[in-house]
C-alpha cells in the first residue's frame, strides 16, 4: 500500500515539474504549423494534406486582371509559373508581398500574370500543388471592405507534450464579403512586420494565429491589389485566466517543489520502520 503511495506521489510531482516547462517546449510529429508555409515540399499540419488554404481560390469569377495570392515557406524558390486554359497560357510571376521578419514563418506573395488573361476562360493555377481553376470576367474587381473585429485575444496553450503553445484567437465579422469570395485577403500583420494570410480556412485551423502581445494591424486586400484602410489592434491579452500549476507568466519548476512533500514523508517514515 505505502508502495503504491509511493509510486502515486512520485508520478505527481514528476508530472507536476513536467507542467512547470514552458507551453510548447515540446512538440510531436515532425509536420509544419501552417504559418510556416510548410516546408520544402509545402507540407504542413493542419490543412489536412490539401492546399486550398495556401493560395487564393476564388469561389466567384475574377476580373481580367486579378493578382490572386499564395503563402509558401520563406525557403521556397519563388520561380515563375502560369495559369493554363483550353485556349490560352499565361506565365506568371511570383512577387513577394511581406517580408520573412519571424522566425518560423512562411512569406505572402502576389501571383501576378504578364499579361492579361481572357474573360469568360476557365484557367488552371499550376502555381499551386492541387491546380485549382478559376474563371475569369470582364468589369472591376469586387473593392476591399473594413475589416470588422468580433473577439480577439490570446489562449493559453496546454502544458503537454504536443501542445503548440499559446495562440491568438481572432474572430472576425463579414468573413463572406465579395472581395474575399473572388479570391482577396485579409493581411495579419505582426509588430515585427510580419504579414499572414486570414481566410475563412486559416480562421478555422486548430492552432489559431501565432501568439502575440501586439500592436497588430489588419488590412484588406482586393483581387486586383488594392489595399483597404488598415484597422490597427494596440492591446491584446489573454482570454481567461490559468489557475493551479499552470502560472500566468514565466513558469519555474520550483513552483512544483511542495509536491514533493508526501514522497519525503514516506522515505523518512520507512527509514524510522527499518531503525526499530
């Protein structure tokens, strides 16, 4: 019994000084978070194999000269590509939009044609793993509208061996707007000046936006380039409180020593067994 007692409370404050480390110390799996833009080959953890969220896919047809846009790894060698219909082939050139600022994240760029393309042609975008198609109209594109925040702050990630750290949460309203359903964006950018794509996709991923203190700055972006007025974010904070031996702020594993109490006890209670 005083064995298994002894087993229970080492295994306590064994897992008590494992939860002092620092939320995503440790990882699992050898995979990308998203906002890496994947690495050499564009893999990455949480789009499920696909590559819908890594480049635009316009669910409405785009104007003639539509600057559709795609997320890749900072390592990646931006060469050129092209948008291929029955009738019509167009090389296209990749042009950085953000710079690669942080650590461990990917770079937006612009895919921009060198020529126009046709109206009413059905293209297939070679720039992108899965080749989706787009088709394409005569008249403007669809103006970027103000971004409408609902919520954002940072969650506390678990202490575990897989977790992926804190996150940012961001919700926004207006998701569905005709700029980003002809293949616009919404630009994330981070205090270092780092620039992420929010797409409905990327709003729903499990592992959020990298954490951040702030000032962030969201900006839309119409399929055509233009840029909307910029809705700067100064104060971000957490969304509830963490209680117990997960600490609000820099973790120490000495905030786990008392759990070391009833192991000590045992020991000197066995030692006064083996004195009589």
């Amino acid at each position: 019994m005083r064995f298994g007692l002894l087993l229970l409370s080492v295994a306590a404050a064994g897992g008590a000084l494992y939860a002092a480390a620092p939320a995503g110390a440790l990882s699992c799996g050898g995979g990308f978070p998203w906002w890496s833009g994947g690495g050499l080959a564009g893999e990455t953890e949480g789009d499920d194999g696909g590559d819908d969220w890594t480049v635009s896919d316009p669910v409405e047809p785009v104007p003639v000269d539509a600057r559709l846009w795609q997320f890749v790894s900072c390592h990646y060698e931006l060469l050129p590509c092209s948008y291929v219909s029955e009738a019509h082939t167009v090389e296209v050139d990749r042009e950085p939009a953000s710079d690669c600022t942080r650590k461990g994240h990917g770079l937006l760029v612009e895919l921009v044609p060198r020529e126009p393309l046709l109206a009413g042609h059905t293209y297939a975008n070679t720039c992108a793993w899965g080749e989706p198609t787009f088709t394409t109209r005569e008249g403007p594109a669809a103006p970027p509208e103000p971004v409408r925040v609902e919520a954002i702050g940072l969650d506390r990630g678990s202490d575990g061996p897989c977790s992926s750290g804190d996150r940012l949460d961001l919700v926004l309203a207006d998701i569905d707007a005709a700029y980003l359903r002809e293949g616009g964006r919404i630009e994330l950018q981070y205090p270092e000046g780092h620039v992420l794509p929010v797409t409905p996709m990327t709003l729903g991923f499990a592992d959020g936006f990298p954490a951040t203190d702030g000032p962030v700055i969201l900006r839309p972006v119409a399929v055509d380039g233009t840029r909307g007025e910029a809705v700067p974010i100064v104060d971000i904070r957490y969304n509830q409180a963490v209680l117990l031996l997960c600490a609000v702020g820099e973790p120490r594993p000495w905030q786990a020593l008392w759990m070391l109490g009833p192991v000590l006890w045992l020991f000197a209670a066995a030692r006064r067994r083996r004195s009589r």
